[in-house]
C-alpha cells in the first residue's frame, strides 16, 4: 500500500487521524493567510512560528498512526 492509499484508508477508518489531518490542513490555511499579507508584523511572525510548530507534531503524530497501523497489518 502506498502511501496515500494508507492515508486514505486511515480517514476512512481512523477518527484521530481524521481529526489531526483536518487540524493539519486548517494551520496550512492559517500560514496561506499570514502569507498573503504584504507586511507582517511581530504579532504575525510570533502566529507563524506557532503554528509551523503545531503543523510539525501533527504530522509527526499522523506518521506514528500511519506507522502503527501498517505495523498491524
């Protein structure tokens, strides 16, 4: 099973990686947004950094899931 195959099959039937992967989308929006402004200012750098961090472990985690779940299998 490649890759996106598990990840497709994981929302299908994994309701934690479901939600991480919405939540991991949801930062990317949120970084598309400070993104597009013309001049950031401290307070947007600061949400930048904070939510790069959060994308980061949500990721890690999806990965553990993925890991485990192809451990099972």
């Amino acid at each position: 099973m490649n890759e996106q195959e598990l990840k497709d099959t994981l929302v299908r039937e994994n309701g934690e990686f479901r939600k991480i992967l919405e939540e991991h989308r949801s930062c990317e929006l949120e970084l598309d947004r400070i993104r597009e402004k013309t001049h950031l200012t401290e307070a947007d750098d600061v949400a930048e950094r904070e939510i790069k961090k959060r994308k980061l472990a949500l990721k890690d985690r999806m990965y553990r899931i993925m890991a485990d779940f192809e451990n099972r299998s």
